[in-house]
C-alpha cells in the first residue's frame, strides 16, 4: 500500500503502516487525514500531529488543552496518558525514527522546487527571504524556527504544504550528511563561513568541509548557490563540481554570476547573470543586500522571473532576534530597538555595526550599543572580541553597554575616553538600563543567543506603543 498522494493528506490507516503504530484511540471520523506532524508548539497549525516527547516529560496537559481544537491527535512512543485527551492518539516503537519516515515520505510525494539554506550567518533570514521572494512567483512554503537537526528537519519536511511550488529548508552543520539525504535540495545556497562553532571544529575549512556534505543529498546537474566573496569559496566549489552540480556565483567581484553593486538607503542594485536590476529591501544593511542577491541567483538559476521575486522584497522585514527593529517607550521614553540578539560571531557583529555606521539619519549623540559575548569562538575568543574594536567605534556610538566576560577586555578599551559600562551578565545589566537611555535613542542589541540579551530586548519592548 503506497501513501495517498500529498494533496490528500495521511489517512488513519496510512499513518499506521507508515509508522509501524498502533492506535489506542483511533480517529472517529472515516475521513480523517492529517497534514503533518510538529514538535514545536508555538509553531503549530490546523490539521497537524502533536508529537509528544519521549520520557517522562511528555507534553504538558496545558499545551495539549490549547491545541485541542486545531489538533488532529497525538503520536507518542507512551500514548498512554494522552487516552483521556478527547484526541486520537497514535502509540509508535520509536518516535524519532517516526519522524525520520514520515519525512522521507513527504519528501517522495512533493513534486515543487526545494532550495535548502546553510553557513554560519544568515541561514534563517536568507530562508525567510527566499520564501518571500518565492511567493510573488508560486505558492511557497519554509520551515520553521532554526530546526535544523535531522529531527526538526524531519518534521518540517512531514508537515510541508501539500500544494506548495516551492520549500524552502534551513541547514546546520550538523549530521549534514543526514539531513542532505532527506531534503534532497535541488538548489543549495551557502550564504557565507565565519568563525562560529569553532570550539568543535577548529577553523573556517573545517567548518566548510562539512557544511559542504549538504552537495551529497543533490542529483547532478543540481544547483549550487556559493558566496564567492567568502575564503572557502573553492572548497564548496570543488566539492559541488565533483557532485556534478551547476555553480551559481554571487558576491562583489567581477566574476560574480550575480554581483552586487549599490546599496542607497533600502535600494539595491545587482547584476544578475548579465542583467541589472534595482529593487527596494524592507531589511537594512549590506549583509541584507547580499542574502538578497543570493536568493536571486537562485531564482535566476531555477529559469523564474528575477524582476518579480526581486519587487517582493520591498515588503521584506527582518526576523525577531536577527535585525527586527520596533518602536517603544520605554521609561517614559521613545526608542527604536534594533534586535539582533539571536545570534553573533564576528562577520555578523561587524555587520550589524556597519548597519548603524551606515544609517546616516541617526545622529550619533542617539546611538547605544548594547554588547554581548560572541560564543562559540574557540581558543582565540577574547582575540576576536578585541578585533571588534575599530567596527565599534566606527559605529559612532554615543554611549556603549558590554555585557559578559569576554567583552570585559573590550569595554576597558573602548571606554577609556567614551560613555558607557561593562556588565558581568544580564542580570548585572537589567536594573541599570534606565539609567543609560535617552529620549529618542535607536539601540541596537547583538550578542549570542547564550549571552541572553533577548531579555533586554523583552524589557525595551514591554508596553511598546507599536
């Protein structure tokens, strides 16, 4: 018995077989058919399966009260506490392997375009673009939060939409090779390689050669999006040509396949294999303009209509913790804050500092910076923290907040003439913010997601007037 076809949804019967599971409260309806699977609650939709974690933790009696009414039921390894629920419950041998075949199943059925995303900075905002820009062409669809483990691929590639021309999926380092063989990319876009994770992998080459196992899931003549701009550019190259892929370029030199040109306030200008085009991006900065090139490429490689994905970026808007900015009161005071609090190493703080370097209508007696430790550097971590110098005072900043132990070295530096305070952590940082802000400030807040400066975005932000 095969799957019904995508369109359709999993029926009750299918999703037994697919799992080898058994229903301990099988669905009443004979025309049940379900969407999807998800792990992630707050990312969850109608017509889709809670996955129910293994272990004693399980899913919390609240979230499943909450979800009830959208959720087509339950997959858990022990469904036996999920019997009362008033959902059905499908009970399997092992729920990550679960996972792992329904995948491989959506993946068999879906017949549109799938464009996978990795590197060490841009992977989430690049995927985002990309379905963006993808949507003025076709239906398109991307996964959700930064899953990209085999298991939050998985099930992101069991809840794709059915009716969608094109997915897009992000990648990370690790288990790439898994997570190649499962998504299957037929375009692959590295957006760039930075001194991230280095702890586990010592330098950017290794780093490259593993990111580069996303090529071993490709067919040939598959596409491969590479930043030319970027020292690793020949390792992706080599490997992907050994894939038998088809090499898309882009970056700033001449010898780009889509170059950049011109960034004037939110408009760019790019050649796009041989063609110039100009378009607004509704998401500041150089590094912005470059994943938007990036998507291009692969719009242009694909055969779609360059000029139309490119209109759709205008209405573009960077992501929560990676560049949104918001407006607020805060203390009585109006601020613009500028999150970038997710993530950081430091081809993504200096892109950040260059963002404000560049933002001429901010006058520098309104510009805070606000921090935090890069982690995940490896043995030279406090060397590349100091290297952050000059992009910080370049930034024009008036008064400067450090955040962590690794910025302590930084702070005595930077603020031997200029405003400002070192803080050992978030803690130490929260009850003094009000004191460092002005009215009509515009703070920007970058730091690593450990560092935990997502509070500090949380308390600018609480009774924002949006």
């Amino acid at each position: 018995m095969s799957a019904t076809p995508r369109g359709a949804g999993w029926s009750a019967a299918e999703m037994a077989q697919l799992t080898g599971g058994e229903w301990l409260v099988a669905p009443s309806d004979e025309g049940w058919s379900t969407t999807g699977i998800c792990a992630e609650a707050t990312q969850f939709g109608p017509g889709q399966m809670l996955l129910a974690p293994a272990g004693a933790a399980g899913l919390r009696p609240i979230v499943v009260e909450r979800l009830a009414p959208q959720s087509l039921g339950i997959i858990a390894e022990d469904g036996s506490g999920y019997v009362r629920s008033g959902l059905p419950v499908l009970k399997v041998p092992d729920l990550r392997k679960t996972v792992t075949t329904l995948a491989k199943a959506a993946r068999l059925d879906f017949q549109g375009t799938i464009l996978a995303v990795t590197g060490s900075v841009g992977k989430t905002t690049t995927v985002a673009m990309a379905a963006h820009a993808l949507a003025g062409i076709g239906k398109s669809d991307r996964s959700r939060t930064s899953a990209n483990s085999p298991y939050g691929i998985g099930w992101n590639l069991a809840s794709m939409s059915r009716d969608a021309q094109f997915w897009v999926q992000e990648m990370a380092i690790g288990r790439m090779d898994i997570c190649s063989a499962l998504v299957q990319p037929d375009v692959a876009i590295v957006t760039a390689i930075a001194p991230a994770h280095l702890e586990d992998f010592s330098n950017t080459d290794n780093i490259a050669k593993l990111k580069a196992r996303i090529y071993q899931g490709m067919k040939p003549g598959g596409i491969a999006v590479i930043n030319r701009d970027m020292p690793e550019f020949h390792i992706f190259e080599a490997i992907a040509l050994a894939a038998q892929l088809r090499i898309v370029s882009f970056g700033s030199t001449e010898d780009c396949d889509a170059r950049f040109l011109e960034l004037d306030g939110n408009s760019v200008r790019a050649v796009v294999l041989g063609k110039t085009h100009v378009f607004e991006l509704g998401a500041p900065g150089r590094h912005m303009a470059m994943n938007a090139i990036a998507v291009l490429a692969s719009v242009a490689a694909l055969g779609l209509d360059v000029a139309v994905a490119a209109r759709q970026f205008a209405s573009f808007k960077p992501l929560t913790g990676r560049g949104k900015r918001s407006n607020a009161t805060f203390d009585g005071k109006r601020i613009e804050v500028w999150d970038d609090s997710y993530n950081a190493n430091p081809t993504s703080m200096r892109a950040a500092l260059q963002t404000m370097q560049a933002s001429t209508a901010i006058a520098p007696s309104s510009r805070l910076l606000v921090l935090g430790d890069m982690l995940e550097l490896g043995p030279d971590a406090q060397g590349m923290h100091l290297g952050m110098e000059g992009d910080i005072l370049a930034a024009r900043p008036d008064r400067i907040l450090f955040c962590g132990p690794l910025m302590q070295a930084v702070a005595e530096r930077v603020l031997r003439e200029g405003k400002g305070e070192w803080f050992a952590d978030v803690e130490a940082l929260a009850p003094a913010l009000k004191s460092w802000i002005h009215d009509g400030d515009v703070v920007l807040i970058k730091a690593s997601h450990g560092t935990r400066l997502e509070k500090i975005v949380k308390m600018l932000l609480e009774g924002a007037d949006k």
